[in-house]
C-alpha cells in the first residue's frame, strides 16, 4: 500500500466528527477485499469483519477529524466558527481550510489582538466573499469545514494534517494486508465521533462484545524541541505499546502480549505514556462486564495542528503489530 497516496485520499474526504460518510465509503472500498463484509451502524461506525471461530477481537481506529463548524456570518462577509474537537487557537492563524461543498478560505485574526491573548472568539475564517449576503450565498450557519493543508514526505518522515487518525486507518488497511491464517475472529472497526469523546468506538464495542480489544491511534511524541515529555515515546523508535492515558490504564496482560508478540517477530517497539489525552480504548475497556484492552500508537509530532508529522518506519511496525495480534493464540 502506497501510505502517501492513501493519506492523499482519505483527505481528499470530508470527514469531522459527526460527519464522516466520505471517508468511511471510501475505506469500505479499500478495506473489501481482504475481509469478508463490511457493514456500518447506527452511528456510522464502519465495521470490517474477518469471520473465525476463535476468540473475538476489535480493533479501533477513528476515522474522524477535528474541524470547524460555521456559527455566524459577519456584515462584511467573514465567518465565524467555533471547534469541533480539540482545536487550539495559535495553531490556526493563516491556515487553509476547506468546506464540504468545496467553498475555500483562510483563518485570520481579529485586528489589534495579540497572538499570545487570543481565543478562538478572536478568529474568523475569510472565504473570499463581499458582503454578508455573498457569504451566506456560499456557507450556511451549521456548515462544516477541515484543514485544507498538503500531504507530503519529508526523508523518512510523512507530513499531513490529521494523521490523528487517518494515519492508524492506513495501519489497520496495512494489517489486513499483511494478513495470513487466524483462527480468531476478527473485526477492524474504523470509529466515528472519538474526538467529541469516544463515542463510536462504545457502541461499536458494545454491539460486538470483544474478548480483545486493541485501539489504534496517534500518541504525544516527547521529541520536539523544548519537550516538557508530556510523553513517552519518540518518532523512529518503533510501534509505541499504550501503557497509560487519560482514558484508560492497560491491562498488564496485553502490554504483556504486545511485548512479547514484538519479540518474537522483531518489531520495534517502545512504551506508550501520556500525561493527558485519551484513545478509543477507554470506551472499549469499560463495555458490558469489562475487555482485555491495550492500544498501539504512532508517535506523532505536533498533534491537532494543520501539520502533523510521524515517521513511516513506526507506521510498519504499527501494522506488523496488529497483524501479529490478530494471527496470535488467543
């Protein structure tokens, strides 16, 4: 799998939370042909199955972004915009973003205030319109926009916006890949509406009812300048085996597993600790009577900007470990 060409392709999609159907379409395409059938829920989770009659395993990785959703429209035509998930306001300045009618524009800051002191409240998205009149001709108040940035290589490093989470949906496509003989029985589940808290991976999780669950997603990494090493792992050391977030302390028994899994088959590895933060394994570790949950995770640089960066080395080990997970005796 080209993992440039397919992070080009699912963010060619509109896909925030509460809104990802472009996305999951174009997943269940990618995903088809190595499980056999797909279907989504009520909450649009979309559900890859790869039938066995051992034990019961998911894996999560969300497919929704953060984004922008369109609040008011000013006289003179500017947009206002509060968040959807977690977008934080010295990111945004002169960044592109894109509406899912295909109307473009730009964030920009309010006359007279100081970066340092700004709040989303001080930022408008400019689309290029005249008047109030052209503007609401071209958005609407509910309308929802993403980063409209580039994906790139930069050495061994991949450059995109939202790698949280497009990233971990290659891993788990990259997974089925790779996938040889299991007896387990094996659902792939590409979540929605993890970055309004968590909520599709609970249902989905619910419904299936896992004797395993593994979530996949981005981590912190504690290797940019000036870290205060809010985490623990770093780009290029390897799949990064979740001990601890916000949401949820890993049962020992798959960091266990994880661990060794990687020993026998020569991944690198390293473990996964974030001061604040949380995965679809929250969600998943709590359903019904409780799951044997643990997470793998990419460590991504620069997390929930318009630009985020992993290395492509730590993306493999990620897949190879799912796959090894779901060919192992469970």
């Amino acid at each position: 799998m080209n993992i440039l060409k397919t992070l080009q392709s699912l963010n060619a999609c509109h896909g925030p939370s509460g809104d990802e159907a472009e996305v999951a379409s174009l997943l269940e395409k990618l995903a088809m042909p190595f499980v056999d059938e797909c279907r989504r829920d009520t909450m649009g989770n979309l559900i890859a199955h790869k039938k066995g009659a051992g034990s019961r395993v998911l894996f999560a990785a969300h497919m929704d972004s953060i984004g922008f959703i369109a609040t008011y429209i000013e006289k003179e035509g500017f947009v206002r915009f509060c968040k959807v998930g977690g977008l934080h306001a010295p990111d945004l300045i002169a960044t592109p973003v894109r509406f899912k009618n295909g109307v473009r524009g730009v964030i920009c800051l309010n006359e007279g205030v100081e970066p340092k002191e700004m709040t989303l409240e001080d930022l408008y998205i400019d689309i290029g319109a005249h008047d109030e009149e052209e503007a609401r001709a071209m958005v609407g108040i509910g309308d929802t926009a993403v980063y409209d940035t580039p994906t790139f290589g930069a050495g061994d490093r991949l450059v995109s916006p939202y790698m949280d989470n497009r990233i971990s949906c290659i891993v788990l496509l990259m997974a089925m890949e790779q996938f040889q003989k299991s007896e387990n029985d094996l659902y792939f589940v590409f979540t929605v509406q993890e970055e309004l808290g968590l909520r599709g991976a609970k249902t989905a999780a619910y419904a299936i009812d896992p004797d395993y669950g593994i979530a996949v997603d981005v981590t912190v990494s504690a290797d940019e300048l000036g870290s205060k090493h809010s985490g623990s792992s770093r780009l290029g050391g390897g799949a990064a085996i979740k001990v601890m977030d916000s949401s949820i302390i890993c049962h020992p028994e798959m960091v266990s597993k994880l661990s060794a899994l990687a020993g026998e088959r020569g991944i690198d590895v390293q473990m996964d600790v974030i001061r604040s933060g949380g995965t679809d394994a929250g969600s998943i570790y709590t359903t019904k009577m409780g799951v044997l949950t643990g997470g793998i995770s990419i460590p991504c640089r620069y997390v929930h900007t318009p630009q985020e960066m992993v290395d492509r080395g730590d993306v493999e080990a990620c897949a190879r470990l799912v796959c090894a997970f779901a060919e192992a005796s469970l």
